[in-house]
C-alpha cells in the first residue's frame, strides 16, 4: 500500500536521466587534432621566448664587452694622470714652479713634536 501523504514528484518534461555519452572516431580525430594544435602553438610560443631571451643576452653581453673597454681606458687615463709627468703637466697648468735650493732645518732632538 502507497503513503499518500508522500508527495510524488513528477517531471513535466522529458528529459533523460542518465546519458549514454560516445566517444565516435570523428569525435576522437577532431580532439586529437584540437590537443595537436594546441601543443604545436605551445612549442612555437616556447621557441619564440627563447629566441627572444638569447637575443637580450646577447645584446647585454655586447653592452658587457663595450663597458670592460671602457673601463680599461679609463684605468689607463687615470694612471697617465697620476704618473710623474702627468703631475708636473698639470702643476705647469696651474702656474706652478719648481723648487730649487731648498734647506732642511736640524732640531737638536731630531723631534718635530713633543707629548707633554
């Protein structure tokens, strides 16, 4: 014997509870082409990147070698101008001569400064 106090629902419209969802050949072929594509677009993305990054190192080794260059001509300016000559050059420049006969003077303790 049926409750009826239960209340039965019923489905106005037909619709399928379960469905039988296959996998065909054409369906297949269509995703197997769809996931080769997929990976061949990856691939060629991946390519480009690298590409792309050896050309930056490149370039950045290129500014490398420039920048060693210039710092060993730079080093070589900088030692012309601490040389001998380059200071008498410079001292010249400035209106600066030379000192001839110079004296020492001889304290008698040969101390120049005392601690008290």
């Amino acid at each position: 014997m049926k409750n009826k106090n239960k209340k039965e629902w019923t489905n106005d419209y037909s619709v399928p509870t379960t469905t039988n969802f296959y996998f065909g050949t054409k369906t297949f072929n269509i995703i197997l082409i769809c996931l080769i594509i997929l990976t061949g677009f990856l691939y060629l993305s991946q390519v480009n990147a690298s590409a792309v990054k050896g050309y930056i190192i490149r370039d950045l080794e290129m500014k490398l070698e420039e920048a060693k260059v210039n710092y060993k001509d730079l080093e070589l300016e900088s030692q012309a101008h601490q040389s001998v000559g380059g200071m008498a050059a410079k001292a010249q420049e400035l209106g600066m001569v030379g000192v001839e006969n110079v004296e020492y003077i001889q304290l008698p303790g040969g101390e120049v400064a005392v601690v008290k």
